[in-house]
C-alpha cells in the first residue's frame, strides 16, 4: 500500500489532543510527523494531520492522502471552494477552524497530484492505525 495517511483527536473533545501522519510507498515507511495541542478539537486534529501530511511528500510526487475524518474530507473536497466564493462564509454561518481550512485548501490546491479520500477508521488498515499511534503519541511523550 502506498499513500499518506493522517488522523487526528482529542480526549475529552474539546480538550489536549494530537495529530499525525505517515507517508508510506508499497508498504514502507518512508517519512512520519505528529504534535500535540493542550487544548484543541477532533476538527483541527484532522485537519493540522492533513497539512502535515502535505508536508511529507515531495513536490511533484502523485499519491492518495488517506483521512479517516468525513468533515475533513469534505471540507477540502466538496466545500472549500463554495466558501472561498462567499468570501470564506458558509450559507449557514462562519466557517469553524477557518485558519486551518484555509491552509489545508491551498495546500491541495497548489498539489493537483495529490488526490485526498476517506478511509474507514480502525477497520485493520494498516497505516491508517498507524497514524491513530502517532496522533496519541503525546500521551506517552
């Protein structure tokens, strides 16, 4: 398997919490990066794993960019861009964690190669669970 895969999250939410992200080609590891934030939310876990995840892989490479969070996901995919229109408005209210929408949107949008999907949280994919370790990692830190 190849791919970058982030997960992020806090205990209690909100509350501390932590991020990572593991880039991996045909199944080895090749680069890793987490943190941790002493009072955050799932939401911006998600989406600071996603902005690391950018960072692991070099410009120009084409791979998928795995996120096991729905919200993060479509964000970047589905609504970004209609908010950016408005002036960074949902139709509904302010945009939450505009700060870091805003950065993980350019930063898929300046990586065209770089393809972002969901993945189904801890069902035994490999890399996926290993990011889920390296987000709580600063438990044991």
């Amino acid at each position: 398997m190849s791919g970058v895969f982030t997960d992020g999250g806090a205990s209690p939410n909100p509350g501390p919490g932590g991020w990572g992200a593991v880039y991996v080609e045909d199944d080895v590891l090749i680069a890793e990066e987490y943190g941790h934030e002493p009072a955050t939310t799932n939401n911006r876990m998600e989406l600071t794993a996603l902005i690391g995840g950018l960072r692991l892989v070099p410009s120009g490479v084409a791979t998928t960019v795995y996120s096991d969070s729905r919200l993060a996901v479509r964000t970047i995919n589905e609504w970004a861009a209609g908010w950016e229109k408005r002036g960074w408005k949902r139709k509904t209210g302010p945009v939450e964690n505009l700060d870091l929408v805003k950065r993980a949107y350019e930063g898929f949008r300046q990586r065209p190669e770089l393809e972002l999907k969901w993945i189904k949280a801890h069902a035994g994919f490999k890399w996926n669970e290993y990011a889920d370790q390296l987000a709580n990692r600063w438990r044991e830190d």
